[in-house]
C-alpha cells in the first residue's frame, strides 16, 4: 500500500513537472548587443583625385583639368558632433588659352576648419577657410606666374567602412585673390569650382 501512494506521488509530481514544462518557451533568444558607436577622433591623413573648373578674372580663359594630392588634419568628437581643422596641397592640370592668352593653375593648397554632424559612420560636413595657389600667364612665349592667396568654401560626405579607413566626396568653391600681370596690363586672379574623392586614415 505505501509503495502504491509513493509510485502514486512520482508520477503526479513528473506530471505537474510536464505540464509546467510545456508553458515554458522553448528557447531563451538574449537581447542583441548594442551597436558600437564610430569614433570620428584623432589625426588623419589621405589623398584626393578629382576634377577642376574654372575662369581667370579680368581674361576669357576657362582654366580646367584633374587635380590631386594629399591631406591631412584632426577631429574633435562631441556626440554627433565633429569638428576639425584640414590642410591640403594640391597639384591641377587645370588650364585653358583663348586668343593670344594661356592662363594654368600648376597648384594651390587649403587651410580649412571643418564641421559636421555624424550619423554612426557617415559624417556631413561643412567647411571653409584659406586657400592659396600659382597663376601662371602666358603670351608669345612670354611667361609669369604669381601667388595668390584668397578663401574656399564647401561641403562634403564622408563614410568609415573600417575603424581606421574612410572615404570622402567633396566639393570646394576656391576664389584666388588676384594681382597685377604686366602680360595682360591688369589685374587676374581664379575663382575654381572643385570636385574629388579621398581615401583617409586615422590614427
């Protein structure tokens, strides 16, 4: 009689056990990690293709033609907040003759500030400050070239696809000041529309 009600109690407790069992989900599926957030901060260098169009002030001729070069500069992060400062020196095959008139832009460089707001690893941004550059005139085989120094104003997008690699379109308006060229008898100077692609690495 006792080893009936103890058989008897085993099984309604196995029973009871099942029956909880079956409410129960049938697997536990933990919570995905958080997505870690792109660092922005730190120095950086790179290069740049692109292209460059323009016109010569105070002449007809049109400078155009590639550029390339490299850049570098340094990012603060606050938040979705970047700001940063950027250098870049160029060579451009930008030139152009109209008439007696041959007017190039062997190179120029920049100093800019940057600013922009981050979406995890795409940065837009907007920036602005010096620019500097050769202008170089031709006539009859008569040359001279000056430097001149003026601003740049643009905007861009930049991408991390690694913790250390991003890319960049970008695009600048630069207006080189001008100066007076005894070739043409006035004053000339650039104003250059400009168009690249960088690659840069941070550190």
């Amino acid at each position: 009689m006792t080893r009936t009600i103890f058989a008897a109690a085993i099984a309604a407790t196995l029973a009871a056990s099942a029956a909880a069992a079956a409410d129960l989900p049938r697997y536990y599926s933990a919570p995905p990690p958080p997505l870690a957030v792109y660092s922005w901060v730190g120095p950086y260098i790179g290069f740049n293709v692109g292209g460059q169009w323009g016109e010569t002030t105070n002449n007809p001729t049109e400078p155009s033609g590639a550029v390339g070069g490299l850049q570098a500069g340094y990012n603060f992060q606050f938040g979705q907040f970047v700001i940063g400062a950027e250098t870049d020196i160029q060579l451009s095959g930008a030139e152009d003759t109209f008439a007696p008139w041959k007017f190039s832009n062997p190179w120029f460089g920049t100093l800019r500030g940057r600013a922009g707001y981050a979406l995890n690893n795409i940065l837009f941004y907007g920036t602005g400050g010096l620019a500097y550059g050769g202008l170089k005139g031709e006539i009859f085989g008569v040359t001279e070239s000056h430097t001149l120094v003026g601003w740049t104003a643009g905007a861009g997008m930049e991408v991390g696809f690694t913790p250390n690699w991003s890319a960049k379109v970008e695009y600048l308006y630069m207006a080189l000041g001008e100066k007076g060229y005894s070739i043409t008898g006035v004053n000339n100077g650039l104003d250059s529309n400009l168009l690249r692609f960088g690659v840069n690495y941070r550190f």
